[in-house]
C-alpha cells in the first residue's frame, strides 16, 4: 500500500510489468538449486504481482497510464 501512496498507482502498475518478467529468472534459480518453487506467501505474491501486470499491460495498451 505505500508504493500506491508514495508513488502512484501509475509507477506501481508500472513496476509490477518489471517485475513479472524477473519471477521467470526466479524459477529457474530455484529449479537449479533443486529447492521448491514457491512458498506458499510467494504464491500469494505472485498472483498479486502477475495482475497488477496485466492490469499495467492493459492500461498501457488503453492509452489510461504512459510511460
């Protein structure tokens, strides 16, 4: 909630489209080290991450936030 507050939902939108793409290297890192993938609270966050990015994508692709 402070990201929101502090940078807008704009930023925080934006930021989540980067960081979608990181949990990909986050995967692999984890499936080398032969560890589980994801506990349960990353699980938690990755599904809050993952639709904050579509909802960047789709706001982007609307034209309602920019770069």
């Amino acid at each position: 909630m402070f990201l929101v507050f502090a940078a807008g939902l704009d930023f925080a939108l934006l930021s989540f489209i980067i960081y979608a793409p990181g949990t990909v290297l986050f995967v692999i890192t984890r499936r080398e080290q032969g560890r589980r993938t994801f506990s349960p609270a990353e699980l938690i966050i990755l599904v809050v991450v993952m639709a904050g990015a579509i909802a960047g994508i789709t706001c982007l692709a609307t034209g309602v936030i920019t770069i």
